[in-house]
C-alpha cells in the first residue's frame, strides 16, 4: 500500500463505501462475522454513557490557508477555518458534540475527523472507510456523540497523511467535578512542521516509502533490511532543521534525516527533517505568550499533535507537577521534563514564579527546539535556542506512572491475549503489524478479534529498530496491573509492552502507530468485535 493507492480508494468509495461498510456484518468465506460500525449494539452502548442532555454544536471548516507561523514563516497548508491549531473545542463531560465538518478542501480531496483519544459510538470514529465514507470535498458531515469521559484530547483527519497538515486542534472535556485546585490554565499543542515552506506531507511520504527501496538489509521483523545507520549506507549530511537534498545519481534525502539518536526512545529517534517546530503555531524567534501573576497555580494541557517527533518539554527554573496522560489522573509525580511522544496528551501543574520563562519542547534526538514564554513579570526574550537545565533532570514517561486509585482497572486475569508485533525497516519501509501490512482496499482482512465483555491483554512486541507510538481508537488501555490508563503509549526497540483493556465499546477500531508515516505505509491494524 501506498499513499497514492490509498487516495485511490478513498476517492472512490463515495459510491461504493456504503455496501462496504454493510458487508462488514455479513459472513464471507474464510472471514469471521465483525459486528458493524452501526449496529444495533453500537446504539445500545451509547445510550449508556452518563449524558448531560445538553447539545454543543459547532462547525469545522477544512479548507486551504496562508498560516503566519511568526517569525515571517508563512505557510501554505490546509487548515481548520484558517488557522493553527485548530479552534479549540471545550464542553463538559456528558454533553452531546455535534461537531459538522465542512470539506473545502482542493480537487477530489476526502478527508475526516477522528476525535482522539475519545471513547465515543463507533460510527463516529471517523475512520474511512471502516466507519465511515470519506468526506467529498465540498460535502459536510456532522459527528454526533455523548464525550463521557473529562480529559484532555484533539481531533484531526484520518485520511492519508493529512495529520502533518494544520488540520488538529485541542478538545477540551472538562470534569463538572473537578478535584485538582488551580487558578488558570494553558493549553499547548506541540507540532513538527515543513508543510508549504520545505514540501508536503506527500512529497515526505513518496520519499521515505521510495528510499533505499529494494535493498537488502538485515531483517528486522516482516523484512530483511539493516539499520538505515549502518556506514556502508551513508547518505548525504543532514542539518537538523534544515532539509538538504543529495546530490548526484542517489536517492533523494530531502526529507530524510539522519544520524537522530536518543536514549530514552532506545535508538532511532525519528525520520522527518522538520525546518520548524511549534508550540501553539508559533516558532521560537516569534513564540506565543502565556501571561499571568507570580504564585499562581496554572494547569497545563500538553498535546502532542506532530507526526515524527517526540517531544521533552520543561519550564525554565519549573517544576511540573503530572496530574494526569491521555485524559486520565495519576498518582501525582513532580518532574523536571517529561516525554511526550505523538498522540499523547499530559495535564500538569505549576506554581508560576516571577519573571519571564522559556516552556521549551526538545524535538527528542533531533536537537532542534520549540520554544513558547510564560510572562509573569519584566524581563528580556529568551535566546530562541535556550536549553533550561530541567531538560537534563529528571525525566518521567509514562512507564514510570500509577494510575490513580479511581480509575485504576480491577485485578482480573485477562479471557484473551493477543498478540501485536511491530515488523518492519526503514529500509523497505514496509512497517506493518503481525507481518501484515494494512491494505486500505481489504480494510476487514486479518482483523485482531475481541469479544464483548472481555478482558483483553495486548502484548506489543518490537520487534524493529525504531520505537513507535501505538494508539488504540474508543478504548483507553491500561499499562500493566498497575500503570497509568491511556490510548497511546512508547513501545521501544526490540521491546514488550502489555496492556490491559475491557471490550465495553462495541464496533471496528483502528490499532495504529501514531507516527503518521509509519502507519500510512501500514502499521496499523482492525481490532474488530465478532458478530
């Protein structure tokens, strides 16, 4: 599968999507029953979710924009009504979104919206064509769901690589209940970006999935490939944040970059040659601003919306105080740093001193930053380039984490284990889960099977070089017996992570990594109720 197949599919399933999203309910040989995005038991499901009865009803243009990033930097991307992130959306828990998307979007272009994170009625995941047909461009659809589940999420497309686009923006579900104190709060969303100022996400994609296609190198799960950093493979030098091409008869590296390496994410630490990176649309020599006074408490909504990159975020002369990942309260921990891959979401506190302090995001292995300012008093713009020393402290991910006692999932031996590897190189770029790459035109094929009621355990195995994010849609798992709920979690080279989850969400849902690229070329599969 490619991007270029899949844009294929999806342009023409406007037609022929619906008999495909009936035949997800229907026996076909050598295929087990699914039970569909739209079945009777999806309703049932929905109906028990804690509603307010009260209707939030907003409108989501996607369209073609001239985004002023700051600095002079302005793109040419597509956006949500015109700017970047998206607006954000607030309702409270229990409320009815009714959220319509309009497509403006050029040409034959279909997009979508997933609701991250959410767990919300299958039909409206927002995932063609498993539930739903893609928007046309110059068509809307309106999503309409009961958002149970207070936290911190986002939305964005799922529909090729149109996430490393402007298309994301937070959604905020607050808690009517609200047990943590704090006088404001800061949303920041973090995001790697070169769309309309060094290329496109596809012309990335074309690259990365053409490059260094055919060799042989030594197999790392589905395919024999070597490390992409072996010297006998040497490739034109790579200025983090700075895209450069090679030269001569050699494949193209005008996206690729080299020689990223990082500890804490076990080798390779991305792929993406990104000129920028953003906290709240804005680069570091033009950042956004947060003001307050000294001494208040502000909680701090983290989102990573980027594509390649993890991202170390600190608070010069802060600490930060964890609260809660992926939507869900922790036991609290006090750090200096913490590790956000993408997908991920970190709510935490901080007691706000007096003057002018960098909130620096560390594109992890990459040494390029974002950079935004919290102003409480006098003071000079930091260097654009500064690195507080809390980036060298001590450093929490989600590993390290309890889940707090209320929402910590009841001791059970699981009724099913399944399996998840991670397969494949950078070499061949056939990343896949269970050797199988997820083929858009036979989007029920080999689908990972739960049923209604369960416990189920997913053993991610890495069986690969590089780590991956991998995010399940309409659950949040938890992370071993004790460790924190989330929907998406840092599976580590030649690793395993067990997670824990209750099949309580009727429906299809994607399993996916959440590096845009890796699960574009694949790496994503069905986790599909029977019949």
């Amino acid at each position: 599968m490619n991007s270029i197949n899949r844009r294929t599919v999806l342009a023409g399933l406007g037609a022929a999507g619906t008999g495909l999203l009936a035949a997800c309910g229907k026996d076909v040989p050598d295929t087990p029953s699914l039970l569909s995005p739209t079945g009777s038991q999806v309703a049932r499901a929905e109906k028990k979710r804690g509603a307010t009865g009260r209707v939030v009803s907003i409108s989501v243009t996607a369209a073609p924009a001239t985004l002023d990033l700051g600095g002079g930097v302005l793109a040419k991307s597509w956006a949500f009504s015109g700017q970047v992130p998206g607006k954000e959306i607030r309702i409270s828990a229990g409320d009815t979104l009714a959220a319509e998307l309009s497509n403006q979007l050029p040409g034959a272009t279909t997009t979508s919206l997933h609701w991250h994170g959410i767990s919300l009625r299958s039909d409206m995941d927002g995932v063609p064509p498993i539930t739903q047909n893609p928007v046309r461009a110059g068509s809307n659809f309106t999503y309409r769901f009961v958002a149970d589940k207070p936290g911190t999420y986002f939305f964005h497309p799922h529909v090729g690589v149109q996430v490393d686009r402007a298309m994301y923006a937070p959604l905020i579900i607050e808690d009517p209940k609200e047990p943590l104190s704090y006088d404001d709060e800061w949303v920041v969303v973090l995001d790697d970006w070169l769309d309309g100022v060094a290329g496109t996400p596809d012309d990335v994609f074309a690259e990365l999935s053409h490059h260094m296609s055919g060799m042989d190198m030594n197999s790392t799960g589905s395919s024999r490939a070597t490390s992409s950093r072996s010297p006998s493979m040497s490739m034109s030098a790579s200025t983090p944040g700075s895209p450069s091409a090679s030269s001569g008869d050699g494949p193209s590296t005008r996206f690729r970059l080299t020689g990223t390496a990082s500890p804490l994410l076990g080798r390779d630490a991305g792929d993406v040659n990104y000129p920028y990176h953003l906290i709240n649309g804005r680069v570091p020599t033009d950042p956004a601003v947060y003001t307050g006074t000294p001494g208040r408490r502000v909680r701090l909504r983290i989102v990573n919306a980027g594509a390649d990159t993890a991202y170390r975020v600190a608070l010069g002369g802060h600490k930060l105080t964890v609260t809660h990942t992926d939507g869900f309260p922790v036991e609290h921990e006090e750090v200096d740093t913490l590790l956000v891959a993408m997908g991920e979401r970190y709510d935490v506190l901080v007691t706000l001193d007096d003057g002018v302090f960098p909130l620096v995001a560390l594109a992890e292995g990459k040494d390029v930053t974002g950079m935004a300012l919290v102003r409480t008093g006098s003071g000079g713009l930091p260097d654009p380039a500064v690195r507080p020393q809390e980036l060298d402290g001590r450093t929490v991910t989600a590993g390290q984490l309890r889940a707090s006692d209320g929402v910590r999932l009841e001791a059970k031996d699981p009724d099913q284990v399944v399996r998840v590897k991670l397969t494949g190189s950078m070499g061949a770029y056939d990343w896949a889960i269970n050797g199988k790459r997820f083929d858009m035109a036979d989007p029920t094929a080999n689908p990972l099977l739960v049923q209604e009621g369960q416990r189920v355990r997913l053993d991610f195995v890495n069986a690969t070089n590089m780590w991956h994010p991998m995010h399940l849609h309409g659950h949040t798992y938890q992370l071993g017996d004790t460790g924190p709920r989330k929907d998406t979690t840092i599976v580590l080279p030649r690793s395993k992570v067990s997670v824990l989850f209750d099949a309580d969400n009727p429906g299809q849902w994607m399993l996916h990594c959440h590096n845009a690229y890796h699960s574009e070329a694949g790496m994503m599969a069905l986790v599909a109720y029977g019949a």
